[in-house]
C-alpha cells in the first residue's frame, strides 16, 4: 500500500496533533507492507529523516501557515496525481478538495464548531469552512473517540465512514520507574524541584489554566513547600492566564518553564505529586494519557473524551470548577490510599493504548477508504 502522509502542519516544538501526525509517521515507516510518502515544509526535512529513514519525502509545502493552506488546495490535488498513491492521509482537518484519490482525514475535535471563542477569528473562518468540504468528501474520517465521532455525525452526517481509532502512548518513556539522577538532572535545567503538581500543555483558553491557578491558590496554604508548574508554550489567549497568575497570591510559588523536551516532560510527568489537566474539552486528550502510564495521580474534567480515556484511573470534576479541582487536589494529596489506587491504576489502564495498536487501526482505515473509492456502490 502507498500511502501520502501530510506532515506539513507539525510545527519545530509539536503537541497534541503533531506528537500524533509523528507517531503515524514513525509507525507506518516501520512496516514492510507500506510504502510511506511524507509530504513535508520547505527546509523541513531533517528530523523527518530521522523519524521515518524508509520513508520518501517531498519537501514541498510553503513554511508559513496562509501559503501552506492555499498550496494544499491549489497544488495538493496535482502532486498526489503525479506521485499515485493509493490513499492520502490528512493528519489535521483538511485535505485536497480536488483529491482523485482515496482521502483519510483525522478530525480531532469540533471546537472550531463549539468554542471559536477559543481560537483565532482567521482560523475559525478558515477551519470551518474546510473542516466540512472535507467531511463532505473524505472516504474515512478518522477521530480518536466515540465523543468527538458523536459529533462528528451529529453535525455533519457525513456520507463516509466515520473510524475511531484511540492514540497511544510512548510506553518506554511515560513509564512508572526511571533513573532519578536523569530525571533530577531534567528537571533541574528548568528550575523543576519537588514537590509540586504539574501541568503540561500550550498555554490557550480551552486548557484553562486560569482554573488550575485559582485552585492551586486554594490548596497552596495548607502545603506550603507545593508549586505548581505550568509547562508549555504561550498560545492564543495567554493574558488571561497571566493576569490570573499575577492576581493568585501565590505567584511566586508558580513556575512556567515553557515549552519542555520529551526526557524533561516525561521526568515532569514521573516525580509530580499530582498531574492537573483541567481541559475544557477534549476528543482525546493525549496528555491525560501520558499521565496515566506515568503512574501519578491525575486530576482531569468530566464531560468530553477525557473520561472515555481515563475510565475509573483518574479523578474527574466539572469543567471550570475551580473548587472541585481544588478538592480533588487536596484528596489526592492529603490522602495517601487515594494517591497509591490511583497510581496502580493509571498504567493498567494506559496498558491497552499502545501506538502499534493505533497503527494497525489505522491502516485499516486506509484499507476501507480504498474500497469505498473502488466500490461503484458506495457513496464517496
């Protein structure tokens, strides 16, 4: 099978998404039976080199985002004509609306619908429009869970498949046990020290991190060697959390270290006392998951995919609730048979998301998309 991956949108420092669109990257690579396309940025060829070594890359994409679009829906259709392959692969929302090949896109999540509030205006436009050119004519949608497949149906109705295939996790990293002194040592380059509760993810309106903060001012008098540590870069929206930070009273006991590598977020990850990842919304939630085949207790919100991927492992409370995350919080910490079942049971229930599984699901779905475009029968 030929396989076109569109990796054009993970940026130099990924999330969310681009840990995804690299993990498929690096998993289809690795199996003989795939013969794997990597259409790439300008100038962005060396790490996918090293990512994916069997894979061909087209370094063809413009760097910046407005050209990049237009150049997917100008050009894209053209260079997966020239270069046949059996299906092309969308990682993010989009793909070419002119496409005469079998078409997968993974949709992760209907915020653009839901919360514009909470993205850019020029995305909301953009987004919008082509999240549902795409869902119209796309032969497989591929979502990480039955709430975002929800929504997907519920809005669109789209006359493709609809495929939920969950994410996996980096086992050999988000593990339980790990070297200290490298872990000490990670931790010591951002100023990291114990004990503290950890947050990690970029810094916008739907990870409400304003909540955290307003929580942790709650919880911090009666710890008083606590921190909180708030990794992650600044996106759309970072003045709210600053002025809630500056506002807590407790600012000073507030790191933000930015953006943080993979030994130090996995480290991060291991040595905190409890994770926090109060996500207003999610159709996955990848760093709930890394937290839990961490085997530290998590703290997340109820009401979106973050339940279906945690089940029983986490603490769960209403989305913007600053004093119920403030109380599990206390729960987790003052309470040492909660922290101990909570640690046995992250990695148990982490154990099933694996990427090999992710992968295989997803060649699936390549597989489907392929008969549905040679089948007279089926729509699409």
């Amino acid at each position: 099978m030929r396989v076109l991956l569109d990796v054009s949108a993970v940026p130099a420092r990924p999330v969310g998404a681009g840990v995804y669109t690299i993990a498929i990257a690096h998993g289809i690579s690795a199996r003989p039976d795939i013969d794997v396309h990597l259409l790439t940025r300008r100038g962005d060829t060396a790490r996918w080199q090293e990512l994916a070594p069997t894979a061909e890359l087209h370094p063809l994409a413009p760097n910046h985002r407005p050209a990049r679009l237009a150049w997917e829906q100008a050009s894209g259709a053209r260079f997966a004509h020239r270069i046949r392959p059996d299906v092309w692969h969308g990682p993010h929302y989009t793909m070419p609306l002119r496409s005469t090949v079998p078409t997968v896109v993974a949709m992760h999540d209907l915020t653009f619908f839901d919360h514009p509030e909470w993205h850019e205006r020029s995305k909301v436009i953009y987004f919008r429009r082509m999240i549902g050119a795409a869902a119209r004519r796309a032969d497989v949608i591929i979502t990480g869970s039955n709430h975002a497949a929800d929504g997907l149906r519920a809005r669109f109705g789209p006359p493709g498949e609809i495929v939920v295939v969950h994410h996996g996790v980096d086992h050999a990293r988000f593990a339980p046990t790990a070297d200290d002194s490298a872990d000490r040592a990670a931790l010591a380059e951002h100023g990291i020290t114990r004990p503290y509760v950890a947050f990690a993810s970029t810094i916008e309106p739907r990870k409400d991190a304003p909540t955290l903060v307003r929580a942790f001012a709650r919880v911090a008098a009666s710890h008083p060697d606590l921190r909180l540590v708030l990794a992650g870069g600044d996106g759309w929206g970072i003045a709210q959390a600053r002025a809630t930070i500056a506002a807590s009273g407790v600012a000073t006991r507030i790191l933000r270290p930015g953006y943080i590598g993979d030994a130090a977020l996995a480290a991060l990850f291991r040595r905190a006392e409890v994770i926090a990842y109060p996500s207003l919304v999610e159709g996955f939630g990848m760093p709930a998951l890394e937290a839990l085949a961490s085997g530290t207790p998590l703290v997340t919100t109820s009401g979106s995919a973050l339940e279906e991927v945690v089940g029983d492992a986490a603490l769960l409370v209403s989305p913007a609730d600053a004093d119920a995350l403030a109380h599990a919080l206390s729960t987790v910490l003052d309470d040492p048979s909660v922290a101990a079942r909570l640690r046995a049971a992250g990695p148990a229930r982490a154990a099933s998301f694996t990427w090999e599984r992710s992968i295989d699901a997803h060649i699936g779905a390549y597989g489907r998309a392929i008969a549905r475009r040679r089948s007279p029968a089926v729509p699409g």
